[in-house]
C-alpha cells in the first residue's frame, strides 16, 4: 500500500497537485512507520516528500531539507542505492550550497 501511495505522489507533484502529493506521501511515510518498510522505500519516500514540500514552497522547507538529508544518510548505508545517493545529494547541493 505504501508503495502505491508513493507512486500517486509522485503522479500529483509531476501534475503540480502538491497537495494531493503531500497527503500521499505522509500516508506511506505513516504506513512505512508501522509496517517497517524496506529502507530503500522509507528513503525514498523522504526524498520524494521533501521534494514536494520544497516545491510547494513555504514555511516547511526545513522539513524538506530535513527529509532529504535522512533519505542521504540512509542511502549512503545501501551499495545498490549509489545513483539514489547520488541524486539526492545533487538535489540537496542545489537548495543548501555545497557543504564544508
């Protein structure tokens, strides 16, 4: 169920329906909670949530930024997740500058 929510997310970001994404993601981020998801799908339901938070804009960007650094720490723990990581890490250097 987690990984459909997901994916409808990511379907109402894409159309720009932050809303109906946000609602999506935090109900697979709740299920993954319980349910004790795979990592890879908690990391990127965190990356794809911080996503949409961004870019719906407003006070939340901490959050979003947040959320993307926990998706970064837990894919930096995956060998197969590397192109996840790396994406992520990308995403993040763009919105925070690089880190020193």
């Amino acid at each position: 169920v987690a990984v459909s929510l997901n994916d409808l997310g990511k379907v109402f970001r894409k159309q720009g329906k932050y809303d109906k994404a946000l609602r999506n993601y935090e109900r697979a981020s709740a299920i993954c909670e319980k349910k004790m998801c795979k990592a890879g799908s908690v990391s990127e339901i965190r990356f794809n949530l911080a996503r949409a938070l961004w870019e719906k804009g407003g006070p939340s960007r901490g959050r979003s930024l947040t959320l993307a650094e926990q998706a970064r720490d837990a894919y930096s723990k995956m060998e197969q997740k590397k192109k996840e990581l790396l994406e992520v890490e990308e995403w993040l250097k763009k919105r925070k500058g690089p880190e020193k």
